[in-house]
C-alpha cells in the first residue's frame, strides 16, 4: 500500500471508482458523477488531495479544502474520503484519513469537519474510530434516492 499526492494522471482512475458511489449509495448525497477534468480541477485546487495505490492500483482518495468561505474558518476544513470496495477492510482508509491528519495539522489546521449521511453507519463508526466526535444531525438536508436524508456532523480537534 502506498499513499501520495494525487495527480492529474490519476483522474480516470479515481473517476472510476468515484461514480458507482455517487450513483448507487449514499456516501454522498451528489448525485451527479464526476468527470476526470473535474478530478483534476479539483487537485489542483484544493490543499491536499491523497491517493492510495494497493497493487499499484490508486484505489481510494482523501481530500480537505476550507469549511465554508471567509478568513474566520481558516483553520477549519471538511473532508471527503472515498475507497474503491476493493480497497475496504485493508487499512487503507485509515491509513489515507492518518497521512490527511498529519498534512492538515502541518497545515495549521484547528478542527477537521466530517459529514456522514446518517444512514452511512460504517461511516460513522469509522470516524468515531479516528477519534471523531458527533457534534450535529442535521435532519432531512440532504436528497437522494427520491427520500430526505440526515446528515451526521462529526469533527477533531487537531
């Protein structure tokens, strides 16, 4: 397992995997699917964007940017971190989410900011499981699959 900065190489490739999640579960409530120019804009704009490589295959992604807009949340960034179901239960979303950590404290960043869609139970516990704590359900702000659903605010300090 190896863990790096993105690159724009690795646009298709995450695109790939990315997609069956936005269309057919609720990890994220999106529903419109990523292209890769739209990865790789994102790559580049964004502070730190991880990949994960499991036999030399990039099979998950972690990424930050700034919580919401304007110099007071500065310190405050969300997260988003997807795995290709190959990639799951080989370490490799925490190895990915350890290394996001560490960029994001050298980073001077404060809290780090999960949002996990309340029917994302795994989600949840894997967050609770790096240390996050559950600060807010926000009900029914997200839809998807034709229903409302809730969104679990989780965050670290760092």
């Amino acid at each position: 397992m190896n863990i790096r900065k993105a690159t724009q190489i690795d646009s298709e490739a995450i695109a790939a995997f990315w997609n069956p999640q936005i269309r057919e579960t609720v990890v994220t409530f999106n529903s419109i699917e990523k292209t890769p120019n739209e990865v790789t804009q994102m790559i580049a704009e964004r502070p730190c964007f991880l990949v994960v490589e499991i036999g030399g295959a990039v099979l998950g992604f972690a990424t930050y940017d700034q919580f919401r807009g304007g110099i007071g949340y500065a310190h405050t960034m969300e997260h988003t971190i997807i795995l290709a179901p190959e990639a799951s239960g080989q370490g490799a979303g925490r190895a990915l989410m350890q290394n996001l950590m560490d960029h994001a404290r050298a980073a001077d960043t404060h809290v780090l900011v999960a949002g996990v869609c309340a029917e994302n139970a795994a989600g949840v516990a894997f967050h609770q499981a790096l240390g996050f704590e559950q600060v807010a359900i926000l009900r029914e702000v997200g839809r998807k699959f034709d229903r409302w659903m809730d969104l679990v605010l989780m965050q670290k300090r760092l």
